[in-house]
C-alpha cells in the first residue's frame, strides 16, 4: 500500500491520474485501475499533501477533486483546493505578502466558504478578509506613488517658478554678465560706441547751448530706467503670487501622501494580525507517510 501512498502504480511505477466520473485510479501507462474503496481517503490525502510538497499542483488537485466528489464538505480538501490554484505548499506563504496573489474572489475560495462546514466557515472567511485588506493596502500604495509623482511635479513647478524670480531679479546683471563674455573686440567696440555716442550729443547740445535738449535726453533716459524697474517690480509682484498656491499645493499633496501612507502601514498591520489569526486556525498539517 506504501507505493500507493506515493501516488504511483504499484505495476509500472507511472503517476497515477484520478477520473472523477468513473470514481477510479488509472494509470496511463500501463492502463491499470483501481476503485475507489481501493483509496482510504486518507490515504488520498496523503496523495495530496505528497504532490503539493513536491508542487506537482495538478496532481494535488485531482487527489482533492476525488475526495470532493465523495464528501463536498471535506475541509482539508477545500482548503487544499485553495493550495493548488494558488501553488502555495501551505498557508504560511501569507506571511510573505510580496508572494500573495491571490483574491477574495477566487472560485476555490468562494467555493470553500459556500461548501464548508459551518464549524470551517469562519476560517475560509478570515482568509476572504485577509485578502481583501491585501488589496485595500495594494490599492493604498498605488494611491501613495501616484501622490508622490504629483508632489514631485509640483516642486519641479515651484522651482521653475522660482527660477524666474530670480531670473527677473537679476536681468541687469545677466546683461552686464552676457558683456563680459563677449568677445573682446567685439566688447571693445560696443564701449566705443557707447562712449562716442553720449560725448557727441553732449558736445553738440553744449556747441549749439541747446540745454534742452540734454534735459530732453536725461528725461528719456530717466524713463527708460523707471519703465524698466516698474516692470521688473510688476514681473517680480506676479511671479511671487504665483508661488503661494504652488507652494499650497505641494502641502496639499505633502499632507495627503502622509495620511494615506499612514493609511496603507495601518492596513498592512491589519492584514499581518488576520493572517497570524488565520494561521492560528489553520491545523497543523500532517505528515504523509515514508515512501519505501
């Protein structure tokens, strides 16, 4: 009976398959069979726990799809069912939450939790919850990231904002800067030009006593001058308003991010507690039998 345990035919030594609707054993090698009756079910268990061990999952499931057909209700069999379609060799990969993918929703859960005893519904359910709060907690740390991108595009907003500030603060000095990196003769010729040229006007209105028209030239480039810091001053008044709803905003998001990261630590504590909660129903599984 030891070499039935294993799941092999005691003839050829080939994996047995289970066909559910003729309730046998069948050996696809050499077309050997054997009755139900011939299987204890808990020597079909002992199948399943083996497979599931070695994570052969389909045969695994087969052994709990046989057990099913007999008795509907069988925990370790909708639980097992559970293992299989989530290639898990035991409940403790619930731990690792980077390694559950599992649903709420999924057939063998929803078909453990309408077909279990009363006595098991609430451990099925408690897993049902576990991975609901999983999702919530995902769902959480996607909400997270996305709101960190935002923040980090409303300060890259912010500094472009400042930037101009202080591009605007200093415009006579990026001009004077944008001089002195000039060429020198072409820096040479531009003073010459802008020393000539004031020298002539002055020695012409002085030559002609035209007072006037040096005033005239004064008052125009005192306007000049004013129109320019009047609008430097305006420029600066505008773009320092527009810093107050970015900076606004990056609070917003910065309050935000840290309410829903708080939000995600708390759901994933909330899961750990279920699943030592599950873990703590869940029975300890037995050990199948040595091979010999």
């Amino acid at each position: 009976m030891t070499s039935v345990k294993s799941n092999l035919c005691p003839t050829c030594g080939g994996v047995l398959r289970i066909d559910l609707d003729k309730q046998i054993y069948l050996c696809p090698f050499c077309g050997i069979s054997y009755d139900y009756e011939y299987f204890r079910e808990d020597n079909v268990k002992d199948v399943a726990s083996r497979s599931i061990a070695r994570s052969e999952y389909g045969a695994a499931k087969d052994a709990y799809d046989f057990i099913l057909a007999k008795d509907p209700h069988d925990f370790d069999a909708l639980r097992g069912l559970f293992l299989c379609e989530n290639k898990w060799k035991n409940m403790q990969t619930m731990l690792r939450d980077n390694e559950v993918h599992a649903k709420s929703d999924e057939p063998s859960l929803i078909n453990a939790v309408e077909n279990c005893l009363p006595g098991d519904k609430a451990y099925f359910e408690k897993i049902r919850e576990a991975l609901d709060e999983l999702s919530h907690y995902r769902d959480l740390k996607r909400e997270c990231k996305d709101l960190d991108r935002k923040k980090d595009s409303a300060v890259d907003a912010l500094n472009q904002i400042k930037d101009e500030y202080y591009i605007n603060s200093r415009k006579f000095m990026a001009v004077i800067d944008e001089f002195s990196e000039m060429d020198k003769t072409y820096r040479d010729a531009i003073l010459v030009v802008a020393i000539t040229i004031p020298l002539l006007i002055f020695t012409v209105a002085i030559t002609s006593k035209a007072w006037w028209f040096l005033i005239l030239i004064a008052a125009l480039i005192a306007a000049a001058i004013v129109a320019y810091n009047v609008k430097k001053s305006v420029t600066a008044k505008h773009i320092l308003a527009s810093m107050k709803p970015a900076g606004n905003k990056i609070k917003e998001l910065t309050d935000l991010y840290n309410e829903k990261c708080n939000e995600a630590e708390q759901s994933h504590r909330n899961y750990g507690t279920l699943v030592q909660e599950i873990l703590k129903m869940d029975p300890a599984p037995s050990e199948p039998a040595d091979q010999s």
